[in-house]
C-alpha cells in the first residue's frame, strides 16, 4: 500500500457527506465516471454489495471511490466478482498518486476478505484511463461490461 501515513479512507456520513459530494473530476473525464451523487444512490439500493469511502489526506478530501464486494456478475449466481465499481478524484488533486493509493486500498479491503482478484471497468478511449489502470497491473480480460473495457489484477 502507499506509503503515505496521512491518506486515508472514510465511510460515508452525515458529517462528510457534502465533501464527498462536492469531489468533481475534470470536465472532459465526466463521461468516463459518474458522478459520485449516483454511486451514493447505487450504494444506497445495493447495501453489502457496494463499499463507498471518501478518500483523504489528511482532513481534506481528494477523491471518492466505490468497490463492489462479492457482486453476482452475471445476475445467474454462477459468477461473483469484487472490484472498483468507481473512482472519482477531484480535478485538482490528479496526479498526486490518490488514484493508486485507492486501487491499492480496494485491492487490500478484497484481500482481507478471501479474493484472489480486483476487478475494474473503464471507459476506452484517449480520455479514459486505460493507461492508468494497465500501468498499474490490470489485465484486460476481453470481456465489455455495459461498453467498457473489464480488466482484472491479480492479487494472489
């Protein structure tokens, strides 16, 4: 994991909803990810499924992520699957190794609970983050979820 001591992870309350709400990546990656007001909802209608944490350092938010724990993949019951479901760091924050720290912290939360891999989908093209994931170990499994790209890392 990072070795920063001041980055961390929060559940979502009362007290840091707004600051998690407010975190808004830049302009042209919006199509990308959604905002992070719908992974709240998401949450909200998938509980025990979806794990939603604000990311800080120290007090001061810098970015939203959202795993998936366990998630029936194929709505059959024959696939279960657990990964970053979403990743939303503020516009003016990137570039700082957030993104990282949060691909590591999933990663680490899905090791905790027996998996053996981390999924992710990301939307192709030269605005998504294709590089970003690849340069961290992802695969691409030749798979699409909903037209994304599905890549998966190895955490055994």
């Amino acid at each position: 994991m990072t070795s920063n001591p001041v980055l961390r992870l929060e559940e979502i309350t009362p007290g840091n909803f707004e600051a998690t709400t407010s975190i808004k990546v830049r302009p042209k990656q919006e199509v990308a990810v959604s905002p992070v007001m719908q992974s709240l909802a998401e949450a909200y209608v998938h509980p025990g499924v979806a794990w939603p944490r604000l990311i800080l350092d120290g007090d001061r938010p810098v970015g939203f992520l959202m795993a998936f724990l366990d998630i029936d993949w194929r709505g059959d019951g024959s696939l279960f699957r657990s990964g970053l479901w979403r990743l939303n760091i503020a516009a003016e924050e990137q570039g700082r190794g957030y993104g990282r720290f949060a691909v590591e912290s999933v990663a680490a939360e899905i090791r905790r609970r027996g998996g053996e891999q981390c999924y992710v989908t990301w939307h192709p093209g030269p605005d998504g983050p294709e590089g970003f994931y690849l340069g961290l170990g992802f695969r691409t499994t030749g798979e699409t979820s909903g037209g994304q790209t599905v890549g998966v890392l190895d955490l055994r």
